[in-house]
C-alpha cells in the first residue's frame, strides 16, 4: 500500500511548509540542492498537487513508469497519484505544492468554469507527467516561483492575493506548453484515477462509495479495493477531503456562519460537521477560523 508520506522537502525550506501541512496556506515553493541520500523506497500519494521545475542536473522518479527528469523540464503529479521519491543526487530545482482550496469555489478541481488545471488533470486522465518548456518559459516559470518563495518569506498584507495570482500565471504557461502524449496505465490505476476526476467534481453533491462506483459503471468493492490500493486512503477518505478543503476555503475567505459553511459542504447536520472538522484539524472551525485569518 502507498505510503502517506508528504511531498519531500528540500533542506532550508521556507518557514511556511509548517502552515501548509496544517492548511493554514494553501499554498507553498521552495527550492531544491544536491543531496547525498538515497530515495526512499516505495510508492506514495498526497491529497495536494505539485509542480517541480528542475533548473540543473538530472533526478530520476517513479511516476507512470520510471521518468528521467532534466534540466529544463517540469514533472506535474496531481493530487492521489501514486509516485516514488526522486533521486535527488546532482540536481537543483523548485518544488510548487498546492491544496484545492488555492482557488474561489467557482474555480475548484472539478469545475466547468474559471481557471482550469488543465495540465494535471490531463496527466490525471493518462498524459505523460512531464512537460518540456521552451527556454522562455522556463525563465518565466522560475521568475514566478522566485516571487511565490518572496511572497511566502515576508508574510506580508495580501500575502493569499498575490499567491494565488503568482499561480495562475504558473498554471497558464504550463497550459501554453504543448500537450504530452498519452501513456498506458498500469493496472487499476485508470479506474483509481476516474473515481478521483468525479469525487472532485461532485463532492460538494450527495455522494458515497456506492454513487461513484454506480457512475463508473463496476461494482462498489471493486471500486473501493482499487482506490484505496492505488491512493492508500479510502473513497470515503477522499470525499472528506475535498469537503474539507472547500470547508477551509469559506472559513478563510468568508464570514459565512460554520452551521451555513456545514450545509454548503454537503453536512445538513452541523454538529456532524464540527466533529469531522475537529477530528481532522485538531479544533474547531471556529478556532481554525480564527487561526487562519489572525493578522
């Protein structure tokens, strides 16, 4: 079973990963340098997306087979999809991690409107993970990233803004970049990959293991046997998870009462909600509220 092991670090992170482990920034970057260990063995999965540029050297991954990653390219990995520690030997880069809830709800993984992933949501439906920019827009992607990590650094007024627009940018050129060539999945991975393509689509909607194995056509165990061995977590898990994140998204970005933000995130019962919450985030949404908006 995958590991749930978060995204690798680099050495002299930013002080933000902190806060974006504990949701409290959606959005988080920062740099990569030669290291002597050697990669973790095993698969892991992780409910945010990354985005690595690498700027020198070469670092080798397993992601839809084994990738050789050079100077110059970019290796997308959406949220869910399995994938081995790189072999960061020789190799210098960026690392750009974000949650769902980086967008307005209108804007979300699985919405017909606003900005659109379209580039890790095609690796999501089987497109090679590993884009090609031409020298222009590697400079460009780089200069963005140079101005998230600033962003992120100084904590400034607007600080949310100005990240959130850094990455539209980011995600714009990487749309710009010509689109990779399908790959064959391994085995169940397709099925494991649809099921996260309509749980992010629908799960703010009445939905249970039953709805998304009914809308994939197979049966629920299967579809529960090969989510949970592909992703190491649940259907269930999954649904929560995307609930969550646009839970956090209305406590940042709105003064919306929590009993109202419940009902919008699919929970008619409140207190259900609360307990959910707190048992994910370690308080309230009341307290995490407050947490999340202070200064």
């Amino acid at each position: 079973m995958p590991s749930r092991r978060v995204f690798e670090e680099p050495r002299n992170r930013p002080p933000s990963w902190e806060k974006f482990e504990r949701h409290q920034l959606p959005i988080w970057v920062g740099r990569y340098g030669p290291i002597s260990s050697s990669p973790a063995r095993g698969m892991t999965t992780h409910s945010y997306a990354v985005i690595m540029l690498i700027t020198r050297g070469q670092t080798k991954v397993r992601h839809a087979g084994q990738q050789v990653l050079n100077e110059g390219d970019v290796h997308l990995i959406p949220p869910g999809d399995p994938h081995g520690a790189s072999h960061f030997q020789d190799m210098e880069g960026w690392g750009l991690a974000f949650h769902p809830e980086a967008f307005p709800s209108d804007e979300g993984w699985g919405s017909e409107r606003g900005l659109k992933l379209g580039p890790l949501l095609r690796v999501r439906s089987g497109c090679h993970p590993v884009l090609k920019p031409s020298a222009a827009q590697r400079k460009r992607l780089e200069g963005w990233m140079k101005l998230l990590e600033e962003e992120l650094l100084h904590e400034e007024r607007g600080q949310e803004e100005a990240c959130a627009a850094l990455l539209r940018l980011i995600l714009v050129e990487l749309e710009r970049i010509a689109t990779p060539p399908r790959m064959p999945d391994p085995p169940g991975l397709s099925l494991a990959r649809q099921a996260l393509t309509h749980i992010e689509a629908n799960c703010l909607e009445p939905l249970s293991l039953a709805s998304v194995a009914r809308a994939l056509g197979r049966s629920g165990p299967h579809v529960a046997a090969v989510v949970r061995q592909e992703t190491g977590r649940t259907v269930g898990e999954w649904i929560l998870e995307y609930r969550m994140a646009e839970a956090r998204r209305r406590l940042r970005g709105t003064d919306e009462r929590v009993d109202i933000i419940a009902e919008r995130v699919g929970y008619a019962d409140a207190t259900h909600f609360i307990r959910l919450f707190r048992r994910i985030h370690g308080v309230t949404p009341a307290a995490w509220r407050r947490r999340a908006t202070a200064g």
